[in-house]
C-alpha cells in the first residue's frame, strides 16, 4: 500500500512537471516571437533596413533603392559578426553604421575614423540603434533571413497577409 502511495505522489508530480515544461516552452515559443516582432519592427520601421535589403532581405531594396545590398537570406555571417556590420556598417559602401559612436569613440573592424578616412559609413537615414536593438535586428536576421534560400509564398503571407496579390509570384515551398 505504502509503495503504491509513493507511485501516486511521483505520478502526480510527473504530471505537474510536464505541465511546467510545457507552460514553458509555450512560454519561450510566445516569447521567441515577439522578439521577433520586436526586431522585425527595427529592421522595417526604425532602421529601415527594408529600403535596401529588401522585405524579405533579398537584397532588392525598395523601388527608390539603387538594390545593391547584401543578400541577407545567403550570408554566411554568424550572430556576432552580423552585430559588428549593423554596428560599423561596411566601409567602403552604402551600409550605414547604426552605432552613433562607431569609429569616433569605439574603433571598428580595428579602425578609429582617422584610421577609416574617406571609407567611413555614413550614419543611417533614420536613426541609429542601442545595443540591445542591434541585437534584436540580429536575431531576426537569423530567425527569418539567413539560410532561408528564395521567398516563398508562405514568407510573403506571412508579410502582407493570407492571399495577398504580391505574393502570387512566390512558389509554396514543398
């Protein structure tokens, strides 16, 4: 009788565990999103990062851009190296730095803004970024972008909505 208490008891706690795991994961999916929501709002509304690389980070920018960006869905950069490009930007070309102290009091890529001369990235159209919204961008690159091949149909949907006529160029992935 004893042991068929305590095989109860453990059962009972099984269960709450499994139910705390699960509440957790729930939670951590819920939250994966909305640091996606997040970073998906600086890559389009506050960086404006969509004027030259595009909705879906294709590189094709909007009808006013000149459409030379990096392709984001092919890059091969990791979490902490595409940190140091939203930072620094890329000297040399269009990609602002989003860091307002890049170069001046925090050298880059080993450079201070003497060092950098005439190469040095502008700073963004729109505004630049603290840290932690860098980070956000970074994540949503990765989350969304990096590795994810050609648009598919499902990822403009996901954009503009169920059976949006833009999407209709966009095969279902199979």
């Amino acid at each position: 009788m004893r042991f068929l208490r305590r095989v109860q008891r453990w059962s009972r706690l099984g269960c709450g565990a499994t139910a705390v795991a699960a509440l957790i994961m729930a939670s951590a999916t819920a939250s994966a999103q909305e640091d996606f929501s997040y970073g998906r709002r600086l890559y389009l509304d506050k960086a404006q990062c969509s004027y030259c690389h595009g909705w879906a980070g294709n590189g094709a920018g909007d009808g006013q851009s000149n459409g030379g960006a990096a392709n984001l869905r092919q890059t091969r950069l990791n979490r902490a190296q595409l940190i140091i490009v939203i930072q620094c930007g890329r000297p040399g070309t269009a990609m602002p730095h989003f860091d307002e102290s890049a170069y001046s009091d925090k050298p880059c890529y080993g450079m201070n803004e003497a060092e950098v001369g005439t190469r040095k990235p502008a700073l963004p159209p729109g505004s630049t970024l603290q840290p932690r919204e860098v980070e956000a961008v970074a994540d949503y690159l990765l989350g969304k972008f990096v590795g994810r091949g050609a648009i598919t149909r499902a990822e403009c949907e996901e954009s503009f909505g169920k059976d949006a006529r833009a999407c209709g160029e966009y095969g279902v992935k199979p």
